[in-house]
C-alpha cells in the first residue's frame, strides 16, 4: 500500500543527490509525479543539479517524461544546458529530447548554454541538431548571447558551424559588437573583429556605437581595440546628439574621462547637440561627486550654460556637487551649512 510522502523531503533528496534514500522513499509512495517549485519535476531537480544517476533512475525506472516542463515552461534539458551538466545533456539528448524546445522569453537549451563557459555542452546540442541562428523574444541569437560570456571558443566554434551567425541584431539594434564591447569581453572583441564585418561606428536604435558601450562601461582596452582596429569615431554621437565624453560623465567613468580628454584631445566642454550641455552638466545632474571634480581638473567651464541657459550647478544638487572644491578655496574648512547641504533634501 502506498504511503503519503512529502514532496519537499523528495526534492530535497534529489538536489543532494541521494539516490538510495530517494529509490526507498519512491517504492513506499508508489508514484513519482509530485509537483514542486516553480511547477518543477523531479527530472527538473536532477537535471539542474547535475545527478545523472538520478535522472536516468527517474526515466528508466519511474518512466517520467523529459518533456515536461515547469511554469517557465523549462524542460530538464533546458535545466542540465543552463548548468553546463553535459553527461546529462547527453543522456537526455540520446533519449530523443527535443533539442530546440523553446521555455518563456523563447530560449532555447543552446541558448542557455551558451550563457556558460562549456564549449563541450554547445557542440553537443549543434552536434543533435541545434540552431544557432533561432532567436529569443528580444531578438538575440546563441552568437549574440555567447558574446555576452564572451568566451572566444564558443564564438570561434559558432562562426565554424553557422558563419552567418555573426550577422544579427536585437530588437534595438544591438549587435554582439555592442554586448562584447559593453561587458568588456576583450577577447571576444578581437575575435569579432577578426572575422566578422561590423561596419565601423554600427549603432544600436539609440544611436550607441560599441566604442561608446565600451567608454561608458570603463573598459578601455576594448575602447583602445575598437580605435586601432575598427577606425572608431572619437566624436560620434548618439540619438540625442551625445559624444562618448558624455557617456561617461553620466556613468561616472572617471578614467574613461581622463583617457579621452588627455590621451585623445577630446574638448572637455564639447555639447551635446540636443540639449547644449556639457559632461560637467552630465555628471552634476547625476550627483557623481568625483566626476565633476575629475572634468573640473582636465579645465571644465564651471560657468558654461546648457541649452536652457542652465549652469551645470543647478540649485537642487547637493552644494558638495555644485562646487567640490569650495572647501579647500575656503582654506580647508567647510562653510556654514555646507554639510547639511550634503546631506539634505534639496529636490
């Protein structure tokens, strides 16, 4: 006769990986479905924590199915892929698993591998058949994902099976340029400039450049790469008429800021085309205390007015960001009520 288990002692066995307990406790209850988190099965459970001696009891002693899918609509092979288990991969694979199955959002198990350093798991899925040029809901194919990783195997190997891979965007417009530059993927960014065809300065539906991703995010090797190598544009602007220079005073990228204006002549008070304003208006609005004081070093204008004929020291920020260096004009000592201008509200 069948007893009553709990579900959670179940899920628990399976996540630790004790196969002896959990076949016991399966012959008392006497069945194998029981539902956990998220909608997940048992198979879910092994394949992401990578027990394939589990998973193969669970399919070939319990019959469980490997289609199921959990309330994202995962399968366990979405699960084994996204956690770079390959003997599980492998198995579920040779079960006949559906190797393109889409969970939300329209990701595919490749897809979630490639979010990983495994090149072993990526050839295994292409190897059974794998697409990588079936894209998500935001527009982004397998090539496009890897080079967030920016692991230059897995892009070398993409580009081997599928060549076109290289030639996609998101929904804006982003290339994999754009997401190797923006999360500093170095050598993926040498890779992509090697054997893909980027057009120089290609940019996203708002107007950015994978050189200004790079500058924005404080990665100037790849922002130096991306001159050398891809003729970038120093002064292009995006869709508001900004430069990189004012990318990084938004962001606070103090060296990305020394390293255009010191090392590439870039005009510290250059405007924004839009708005007329300056990075040293940028970094105010933003509050980036040491930015405003890193643009004022390189000879920032402290009187120039934007294209509302605003100062960039406008009565709402915090005085320590209108004027970071009163202090020491003063002689080293705050004036009075300098702090509470710090730390108060003066929106």
């Amino acid at each position: 006769m069948a007893v009553s288990v709990d579900p959670r002692r179940l899920y628990r066995l399976v996540h630790e990986g004790q196969l002896c307990a959990l076949r016991e406790e399966l012959r008392a209850a006497g069945r194998a479905d029981c539902a956990g988190p998220a909608g997940d099965t048992l198979l879910h459970c092994a394949a992401r924590h990578g027990h394939l001696d589990v998973l193969t009891y669970l399919v070939e002693a319990w019959d469980m199915d490997i289609e199921a899918t959990n309330r994202d609509y995962k399968r366990p092979l979405h699960e084994a892929a996204s956690m770079g288990h390959r003997d599980c991969v492998r198995y579920l694979l040779g079960r006949g698993a559906a190797v393109d199955c889409l969970k939300k959002a329209d990701w595919t198990p490749l897809m979630m591998a490639c979010t990983r350093r495994n090149l072993e798991v990526v050839q295994d899925l292409v190897e059974h058949g794998a697409n990588p040029l079936l894209k998500n809901k935001d527009g982004w194919n397998s090539f496009h994902i890897a080079s967030r990783e920016g692991d230059p195997r897995i892009l070398q190997y993409l580009l081997t099976v599928c060549p076109a891979a290289w030639k996609t965007e998101s929904k804006v417009g982003r290339t994999p340029l754009h997401t190797a530059a923006m999360h500093g993927c170095l050598e993926a960014v040498k890779l992509l400039l090697q054997r893909c065809q980027y057009e120089a300065d290609c940019r996203d539906k708002c107007g950015l450049t994978p050189f200004m991703d790079a500058i924005q995010c404080g990665h100037l090797g790849v922002a130096r790469l991306l001159l050398e190598k891809h003729k970038a544009q120093v002064s292009s602007e995006d869709s508001l008429g900004a430069q990189a220079l004012h990318r990084a005073a938004v962001t606070g990228q103090d060296e990305a800021i020394r390293f255009l204006v010191s090392e590439l002549g870039v005009d510290v008070d250059v405007r924004a085309t839009s708005a007329r304003s300056s990075a040293l208006h940028y970094a105010a609005k933003e509050g980036h205390v040491s930015t405003v004081q890193t643009l004022l070093s390189l000879g920032a204008d402290l009187n120039a007015k934007d294209g509302r004929d605003r100062s960039d020291t406008p009565s709402r920020q915090p005085k320590r960001v209108l004027c970071p260096e009163t202090a020491s004009e003063r002689g080293g000592s705050p004036a009075p009520g300098y702090r509470d201008a710090i730390d108060g509200d003066h929106s």
